[in-house]
C-alpha cells in the first residue's frame, strides 16, 4: 500500500530467533519500496542485522520523518550505528526523531553518532531519544557535547531508564546551561533516590532562563522537600514560563507540594 504514512510492527516475544528473523527480513523487504512511510518503529526487533537490512530504506526514503528501533536480540554494535549514519548521511534531508531505545547501546556507539552528527549538524534530528542503554561517562561526554553545540538542529533529548555515573549528571547539566538558547525538550530520569535530581537542579540554577521549555524528570523514587524547594526556585527566578513540567513515577509528599508552591511564590518574578 504505497499510501501508508505510519507503521509500528512488534513482533511476538515467544517467537525464537529464527523465526524473528525470518520475519524481520519479510516485513523489511515488503516496505522496501514505499516511499511514503513517515513514521516507521520497529519494536523488539533483532539488533544484529536490522541496521544492514534497514540501510537503503533508510537512505532512500525521503518522506521518512521518525525512526524508532527498539531491539529484544543481540546488541546494537557501534558497527550498526556507522551503517546507520552512514545511510542518514545519503539522505537529502534529515529525519526530525530518532530512537534507540533498550539496545545495549554502549559508549562506542553513543560517540560514532554524535560525532557523525556534529559533523554534518544539518543532518542532526530535531529530537534524540536514547532510552535503557548503558551509557557510561563518555557516552554522556559525547552527549553533551551534542547537546552544547547550538548550531545543530537539535531542540530536544531523552534520557530515560539509564543509569547515571556520578560526573554524568555534572556534564549533562553543565552543557544544558551552557547553551546560547534553551532545548525545547528534555527528559531524564533520576534513578532510585532524588539526589540525581537534585544534581541537575543544582547544575540548572545558575542559568534559570536555560532550563528547556518542557522538562520531565522520570522516578521511580521519592522527591524530597528539598528537592521540591530548589526546583520551585530555579522555574520561580526564569524570565518566561515553562511550556510543561512533569514529574513522573515520584513519591511527593502533600508537604513538599506546598513548599515547592511556597518557594515558587516567594521567588516568582512579577
């Protein structure tokens, strides 16, 4: 059907490897020649082979927007993601969204694409989303540094469900308030205690105005009043509104809901 624009595949998870396989190939060489797809999430998939087979679609098709690959098979190799940007880099045009999501997409990998994209940053997509991977120091290095450069077209990063070493958070931060102009969009989570995020809210109160226009701060942990009061005032001393905050999977108490509305009061520009 050469006029279908979205297409989300998930294959059943009591099939074995195989049988994926097989199935992947099918399903990939069915899509091969539409032109169309916009969106395009393949879901659990086989990390070893989908980049290769995925390739030339990938290249080959301009109307392609977003691009969402979530693998249940074998790791995502820093080979796979050369073979990835490698075809973005034949594209006329750039993809808007990109996800690698539960990939065990390692620090390699994480280099080879943000080194790709900051060297053609008029190929970077506007969001890169980059959920349960394992990231370690310098993949977050290179992801700052991704985040630092304003002169790519990036407006929007998530980092869900990852663990974070203890400088991540500093670099992470460090490059958000560091920016000419704030992201549109940024969302991370804080791990099993709500000192992660009392780091980046630390990291984000010396520059309120660079706090990204929407930002979501992910559990599952509590959020203690302290927390809830910093943050109160970081968003309190910014020139202009959020667009959206979300506070997802916290435990917060009744009381540190009226100390972060107390602390925003007392600090709120008029």
């Amino acid at each position: 059907n050469t006029n279908l624009r979205s297409l989300l595949l998930r294959h059943n998870q009591r099939l074995d490897k195989a049988k994926v396989r097989l199935y992947q190939r099918g399903i990939l060489e069915a899509i091969s020649n539409n032109r169309h797809l916009n969106n395009l999430e393949l879901l659990a998939f086989d990390g070893s082979i989908a980049f290769q087979e995925l390739a030339s679609f990938l290249e080959q098709n301009e109307n392609l927007k977003s691009f969402h690959f979530k693998c249940s098979f074998g790791p995502v190799t820093r080979d796979d993601v050369v073979t990835l940007v490698t075809a973005l880099s034949k594209r006329k045009s750039p993809l808007e969204k990109i996800e690698i999501h539960s990939c065990q997409l390692g620090d390699d990998g994480i280099k080879a694409m943000t080194t790709y994209f900051l060297n053609h940053v008029e190929m970077t997509p506007k969001t890169i989303c980059l959920h349960r991977n394992k990231i370690g120091e310098t993949g977050y290095s290179a992801i700052a540094e991704i985040i630092l450069n304003d002169d790519t077209r990036l407006e929007g990063i998530e980092l869900d469900e990852l663990e974070w070493p203890s400088n991540s958070i500093r670099s992470i931060g460090s490059a958000l308030k560091s920016r000419r102009h704030p992201l549109n969009w940024f969302s991370f989570n804080s791990g099993h205690s709500d000192r992660s995020a009392m780091d980046m809210i630390r990291q984000l109160s010396s520059n309120p105005d660079l706090v990204p226009e929407s930002l979501v701060i992910c559990g599952p942990s509590s959020f203690g009043n302290d927390a809830m009061r910093a943050l109160g005032n970081v968003l309190a001393r910014r020139n202009s509104p959020l667009e959206m905050l979300r506070l997802d999977y916290f435990s917060v108490s009744n009381r540190g809901l009226c100390i972060f509305m107390e602390a925003f009061r007392e600090n709120c520009n008029a």
